[in-house]
C-alpha cells in the first residue's frame, strides 16, 4: 500500500514539475563497460527533495526520497539495478548529489572507488513552456 501510494505521490510529482524550470535534467550514467541515459525529475515536498530517474523509453529505473536526516531511501527499482550492493552504492551517491541539484542547473559527480560518473545537465524548454 505504501509504495502504490508513494507511486502515485511520484507520479503526480512528476507531472507537477514539468512546469517548473531547473527540476529535469537529462541524466547519463557512466560505468566502466556500460551506460545508462535518461531523465530526472525532481521536486521539494514538505522541505524533502523526491524524485524519479527514467530511461528515454519511459520505464522508471528508480523512486528516491530525502529524509530529513539526509538519508535517502530508495523505491521501485528496477530488478536490474534492485540488488543489496547496486542499491547500496546508489543510495551513497545520491545522498551526496541530491542536495547539489536541488541548488545547481546541472552537476557531474563521481564515483572514484566505483568508478561511476553521473551527469546532469538541464533540459531545454520546449515550445510549449516559451509560450507561457
């Protein structure tokens, strides 16, 4: 019950936050072998930053959330990346990125000792959002 609830709480979150601008960027994933590009989508509730990653076919990689702690807590992950070590390696690095990027326009972190690069870089409006 809890994660349908959160899901729709993402999903709502997401639709909201295509109005605002500086809350989606493209995002790539750079390991050593492989790659992962897609979109992320991340909005303030309650003074908590959560969001989604998606790839550019639309399938949701990830949930995430900011406790107020300034732990993240993982949701829905795809069976994929949904293994104790990915997770946890995930979680890590996105505690330190999320609180950049709720600042910045786009950021690129590394992971030095996994070797993982992620990039953020803002999208563009499209003709929709000019007309506004």
């Amino acid at each position: 019950m809890r994660t349908l609830t959160l899901s729709i709480v993402l999903i709502w979150l997401s639709i909201a936050s295509l109005s605002a601008q500086g809350r989606r960027w493209n995002v790539e994933l750079s390991f050593k072998k492989a790659g992962i590009t897609g979109l992320c989508i991340i909005d303030t509730v309650e003074q908590q930053p959560r969001g989604t990653i998606f790839n550019e076919f639309g399938l949701k990689m990830v949930d995430f959330a900011c406790m107020p702690n300034g732990k993240v807590k993982l949701y829905n992950l795809v069976p994929m990346l949904n293994k104790w070590y990915i997770r946890r390696v995930l979680r890590h690095d996105l505690q330190q990125i999320v609180p950049q990027l709720v600042t910045r326009d786009s950021l690129t972190y590394e992971n030095p000792k996994r070797h993982i690069t992620y990039r953020f870089k803002p999208l563009k409006p499209t003709e929709d959002e000019t007309e506004r």
